[in-house]
C-alpha cells in the first residue's frame, strides 16, 4: 500500500470511477467479464440492472443480456448483502462463503419473528434441493407448493421469501432460466459446477481488489457499505496486495485505486441515463461527491442517496428519469434539479436514444421539454405554482413496454 498526491478535486474522483466501471468507454462486449469485473451487481430490480450492465458492456440488448442470465453465464443471488446481485459461476460459492455469515446475522431477528430456525431451514433445504434435482427449475409458487407438499407450512409469502432466501445464502440453490417473465430457482451445483472455492483471508483480498480496481477511487467506508465486510477487512485485503493499489487525501478523506488506474480524463457519453441501484451510485457510503442533498424532493429514510433512476452529467446527479408505456409506446421523461442548458437537452436525448436502441426501439421519436425545479419540489403540495412545460422523450409504436 501507498500514499501518492495528484489525485486532484472531487471532479476527478467522479471521472476515475466512470472510468473503472465502464461507463466512460466500453471496453469490453462480454457480460460475464463485466461482472466478474464489478465483482457484484446489485440486481434485485432485474429489467434495471440488465440495463446496468447494457450501459458497459459494448452493443449489449436487452434480449443478449437476458440470453446470457438465462444460459447461467451470469447468476443472481443474495450475496454481500441481503438483496440480490449479479454474479458469476465462478464466483459465486467463495462470495457466499465470505459474506453469508454476516447476512444470516442480519436476517436472525426477522426469521425469529417469522418462527424459523436452523433445524427448519436445513429441513426446508433438503426439500428444496431433492425438488430440483435432475436440473429441474421451478419458480417460487412452485417451490412453496413442493414445500407443503412436504408437510412444511408456509404461513405467507414472508415465510416463503426467507425460506428461499437462506436456500441460497446455504449454496443450494442459485438462479434458474426465466419462464416468460417469472424467475425460477436451480441447484446451484449444477448450474455452477465449477465454482471455486477460496480461504477467508484469500476471499477478503480477492474482493478487495475486485472492488477498489473496478469501484475505486473510493474509501474503506465505502468497501464495507458495499461488501457487508467490515472496514478491518477492507484495510487487510489492501495489505495483501502491496503496491497494487495506493491512496490519497481528498477533503479529508483518503480515497483507495489502483495504481494503475489512468489519470488521463476519457471522453464519454455527455449524459447517462442511470438505473435505479446502479453501481455508481449506490456502492459507496458516501455520495456527496456526486449529489447534492439539498436537491432532494423525495421525502423517506432514504432521501439523502439517489436510489431511483438518475440523470448524470460530468459524474454529478443533476435529475431524474422514468420510463412508463403509453399507448404501445415508450415514454423516457427527465425530471431536471435546475433547467438545463441546451447542451444537457442534446445530451439526455442521446442517453434516451442509447437507451430505446438496448430495449429495441427504432429512434423514431418527439422531443418535449419540462424543467421541474427542485425549490419547487419541496413544495409540490401547493398545486405547482411554477409554471412547466411536459418534456418527454417518445419512441415508435412497437416499443417494449418492460416488466415489473
């Protein structure tokens, strides 16, 4: 580990990490590599983070994407914390190993309440297993089904959700193949037979560099937000690898990246078009460097972190975005912090136009514009007393209207 000067002002942080994770330039076309390289992906909105990884892997589609999760080439688990992320096979054992322990912690109190226990749930996982075995893959009423068949209880689908939910944290089961727009579960010793597996020590330090080489610059806070691992992990896992990676001092807070990261700005997309639970903006503790808090007009126990869809410009949140159907068609509309310039206009057309093409859109489309200020957000309840003008973004009749 070291410590060198020059990494500059926040600004700079932000462009390393587009850099790291992708999103600058896409440098590769192959969605196991990519979250290989990620280490994780939060996916527990799955038509979001197909679109996560659409943003970083090069001339990816929705429908290449979904064949890859459905081939097993990446999988979807509970792992690093308690939600599901992207993984690999290869992956996918050495990361429950590591951070299951500490999820089943978090999980104790609520399966108490819901009147499950370690006998139960080894009871539950044998079921399950002998259900699935011959690579059969079933979805999650089938599962409950195969359950009570057994003589198990499932008192509601609170019950139904741990029970699964401890199935993968156990290794047994792992994603399945999607059946129309439903998820199914499989074994995950036949959907990943090759999984490794790895020493505590040897896990830590794999994660550690998975996570700083593809998230980085970012701090020990940030590694144990995003691994459910502790911050003496983190600062271990360094240890290990030397001068591999090194830190500095911003603002006062030391901030960890490779040392071979390069320091030179890559030009990128002018505007992304962000999902809900991206990497860049929800794997770090921290996120003043990027949003601004006193623009935040969603109230909840959440309102100092953009965990929705995000408009991002030069790595800053500078607004929001949705997608509803309207009439068989795609509707794309920002929701802007301050009015935009006409440059950030073009921009977030083109992220809109990026975004149509991933879920198979012809780029036919109008274009309207809505400037909702964000001192008149936190005053929504007064009937709007600034005057807007709608801005969408439309595309051609035969457009995809998504899945929940």
């Amino acid at each position: 580990m070291g410590m060198r000067r020059g990494l500059g002002e926040p600004a700079q942080i932000l462009q390393l990490r587009l850099a790291n994770q992708h999103l600058a330039r896409q440098r590769s076309t192959d969605p196991r590599a990519m979250v290989a390289h990620l280490g994780a992906v939060q996916s527990q909105d799955y038509p979001a983070a197909l679109w996560a990884l659409g943003l970083r892997v090069a001339k990816a589609t929705r429908q290449s994407l979904e064949c890859a999760f459905n081939s097993g080439a990446i999988l979807r688990t509970h792992v690093l914390r308690p939600t599901w992320h992207f993984v690999t096979p290869e992956d996918i054992r050495w990361m429950l190993a590591l951070t299951a322990p500490r999820i089943k912690r978090a999980m104790a109190s609520r399966d108490r309440e819901l009147g499950l226990n370690d006998e139960l749930v080894a009871q539950t996982n044998t079921i399950i297993a002998r259900a699935l075995e011959g690579g059969k893959q079933l979805t999650r009423p089938e599962i409950s089904a195969a359950l009570q068949a057994a003589g198990i209880a499932i008192a509601d689908g609170s019950v139904l959700s741990h029970l699964v939910s401890r199935a993968e944290l156990d290794g047994v089961v792992c994603s399945g193949a999607l059946r129309g727009k439903l998820h199914t579960y499989a074994l995950l010793e036949e959907r990943a037979p090759r999984a490794r597996v790895l020493a505590r020590d040897e896990a830590v330090a794999e994660l550690v560099c998975r996570y700083f080489a593809s998230h980085g610059p970012a701090t020990l806070n940030d590694f144990a937000w995003w691994s459910g691992l502790t911050v003496v992990d983190g600062r271990r896992g360094l240890e290990a690898h030397g001068s591999r990676f090194v830190s500095e001092e911003v603002s006062g807070l030391t901030y960890w990246f490779a040392s071979s990261a390069a320091r030179t700005r890559v030009r990128g997309p002018a505007a992304l078009l962000l999902p809900n639970y991206d990497e860049f903006t929800v794997a770090y503790r921290s996120r003043d460097l990027f949003y601004a808090r006193e623009l935040v007009w969603r109230p909840g126990p959440r309102d100092d972190a953009p965990f929705g869809s995000v408009i991002v410009i030069g790595g800053q949140v500078v607004g929001m975005w949705k997608r509803s159907a309207v009439k068989e068609r795609l509707r794309i509309e920002p929701r802007w912090f301050n009015p935009p310039s006409r440059g950030e206009e073009t921009a977030f057309t083109e992220a809109a136009e990026r975004y149509a093409v991933f879920v198979g859109h012809r780029s036919d489309c109008r274009y309207v514009e809505e400037v909702i200020n964000h001192h008149h957000l936190e005053h929504r309840a007064n009937d709007d007393p600034y005057p807007r003008r709608p801005q969408e973004r439309i595309f051609g009749e035969d457009c995809w209207t998504g899945q929940p």
